[in-house]
C-alpha cells in the first residue's frame, strides 16, 4: 500500500484516508500510514499507543496546545471509495468518513507536517474506536495511560462543525425508568397489574417538561430530556410485569453530573430510576487568552455543541476545548456522507493563520 502524501492538497489526503477502510476496532492499516507519515517529519516527536499516534513539538513555548482526532469510522455501505462531484457550482467529497471525521484528521496531518516552528507547541493526536464503546475509545485510553499525553493549554477536537467553531460540550446521561406489575393471562387481565399501564405517567411527564436554554460563558446550551427506548411484554397473551423507559437527558456544561442525575430522580420522583450511562459535559472555555487568538484567527462566531463529544475529556482536566472541523455533523454517519471541498481548505486555512500566528 504506497504512503500518505502529507505534501498533497488537504482534499486529496482526506480522500487517500477515506479510501482505506477504518471501521471501529479495524485501524491498524489507517495507523500504520499515519505513524509512518509522520515519523518522516524531522521536527515531530512520535510515539505509538495502540492503534493511537501522538506527535509532538519540542520547542519550549510557553504555550501548548492539543489538536486531535479520530481516525475510526461507522460501517461502510456501498459508500467506498470516494468520489467528487460537483453540485450548484460547489465541488463535494462524497464517503464514509468524509464527515465524521476524516477530513479533519487529513488537515490535521498536512499541519503537523508542514508546521515546524508553530507559535505554542503543538501535541497532534490521532485515535482509534471514538465510534463504540467509552472502554475501547483511544482517547479515553490514552487518559488512563498516559495523562501526560494530553496536557494542554488549549484543545481542538476536529469534529465536523461545518468550518465553524463550536465551544465544549453538553453532558449525556441516559436512565432507565421502570414500572413492576404482576404477570397474569391476558383473559384475566384483572388478576394482574400491566407494568406497561403503569408508566403512562412517565409519559406524561416527559411530555409537558420544559427543557431549558442555558448560557454558559457566553454561549446558549439547549437541554433535553426525551424517552428514547420503550420494552415490556413477554407474549401476546401475557399482562406484562415489567417496563422499562430509557431516558436521554442532555445537560448544559454549567450542571454537574451529579445535578443531572439528581434533576432526573427527582422529575421521576415515585418510580424506580437506574442510571445506565453518564458523561459530563465541557465548558467553552473560550476565555482564555490562547481560545481568544484561535478564535480571532478564524474568525468565526463561537457556538454551542449541543451534542456529547472528546472534548469533556480535555475540560475534565481543566483543559479548555473546541470543536472545529470541516463537514456538516448532521451528515455524519448517512450514507451519503460528503463534504464541501471549500471547507476543508477554510479549516486548513484558519489553523494555519493560528498556529503559525501569520
């Protein structure tokens, strides 16, 4: 398999990327190019942590910054490899991968590359199983191992943002909700008590709750809390004795995970609530000098992510963090997952004015 060309226009690297197969738990082909690309390159530091690279600038700025991305993909289906095609005058990379989120991590690549003397040291990260589970995710991994890895003033997480910065995180929590009744023939109905009758007024809850709009340093969070998931019934002819409602509850950065979980008991106050998944959300932490030069180089108006990303790993440090990347999140993970060639060269540039302070 011939090398990545970290010299090539950001758009072919992204579909050089895209083009080797990378689902969730099959990365070590998409990290063997990375880690040699980058072993290339004189003024970077590069270690290996799995299917995890880390590359880094020895320079002894007073600043370091952390820009990271995931080199995994969701399934692929029938959308491999690449192609361009060009719509309304605007040229469009269409491909698994091409959103979510390869097209960062090529931007990423040709920086780290091209880069030698940036104005903060830079620790670039590029990691594996983002799209499965909390234990398996490389960045999370790199966290236990190798705290020392993701010491930064500043991060960026190059999730797609549609060329625009989005600042930290809301929390994620999901709950399930149960209701317990008594099993009996569903000809004798009376002799038993329908569990899933019983969590109507948890329906009904849900319903007429008011979620909030929350500003938090500047930017606007919309919470929500929202049944995702309905189970109960064992057979046609059987009054069910159990129901679980699973809840998704996405809080605003400025509440805790232990005041979403306590905001979720008590708006079930009465009924039997398990929590089953929990992530803290992430701070803009836009305030700080080194986010107030990013967000001027760009040039954009900061707004909020609404949804759960890596970012909160890097605010559960104290590490303020961004989302910026090329790519509209809304066609992540479609099948005809594309995005705008121009986006991807906007997100080189903007990185570019940043880093290199021009």
């Amino acid at each position: 398999m011939p090398g990545l060309d970290l010299s090539a226009d950001a758009a072919l690297l992204t579909r050089a990327i895209c083009d080797v197969e990378s689902v969730s738990g099959d990365e070590a082909r998409i990290a063997d190019l990375i880690e040699a690309a980058v072993r290339a390159v004189p003024h970077l530091v590069v270690r290996r942590y799995g299917d995890t690279i880390v590359a880094r600038t020895e320079l002894g700025r007073p600043t370091r910054v952390a820009i990271a991305g995931h080199i995994d993909t969701v399934p692929i289906n029938a959308n491999l490899p690449t192609r361009v095609v060009t719509e309304d005058g605007e040229r469009w990379l269409v491909g698994r991968g091409t959103v979510d989120m390869k097209a960062g991590v090529a931007v990423q690549l040709k920086l780290a590359a091209e880069i030698a003397e940036p104005v903060p040291d830079v620790t670039w990260i590029w990691y594996d199983h983002e799209e499965v589970g909390e234990d398996l995710n490389g960045l999370n991994r790199l966290l236990r191992e190798h705290p020392e890895q993701l010491e930064a003033d500043f991060a960026i997480l190059g999730e797609p943002t549609a060329a625009g910065i989005e600042g930290g995180c809301n929390g994620n929590l999901r709950a399930e909700v149960r209701t317990a009744g008594r099993r009996a023939h569903s000809a004798r109905g009376w002799v038993g008590v329908n569990a899933i009758h019983l969590a109507a007024p948890i329906l009904d809850r849900l319903a007429a709750y008011e979620p909030r709009s929350v500003e938090v340093d500047g930017l606007v969070y919309r919470e929500g809390l929202n049944a995702v998931t309905i189970t109960g019934g064992i057979a046609g002819n059987v009054i069910p004795d159990e129901c679980v409602v699973q809840v998704n509850h996405r809080f605003a950065p400025s509440r805790g995970p232990e005041e979403a979980v306590a905001h979720v008991r008590e708006v079930f106050d009465g009924f039997d609530v398990r929590i089953v998944d929990l992530a803290a959300g992430a701070r803009p932490g836009l305030d700080v000098p080194v986010a107030k030069a990013f967000v001027d180089a760009v040039g954009a108006e900061p707004r909020p992510k609404y949804g759960w990303t890596d970012v909160a790993r890097f605010s559960g440090l104290g590490v303020p963090a961004v989302n910026y990347g090329p790519g509209d999140p809304l066609l992540a993970h479609a099948d005809d997952e594309r995005v705008p060639v121009a986006q991807i060269h906007a997100v080189e540039t903007g990185l570019r004015a940043w880093l290199t302070g021009a």
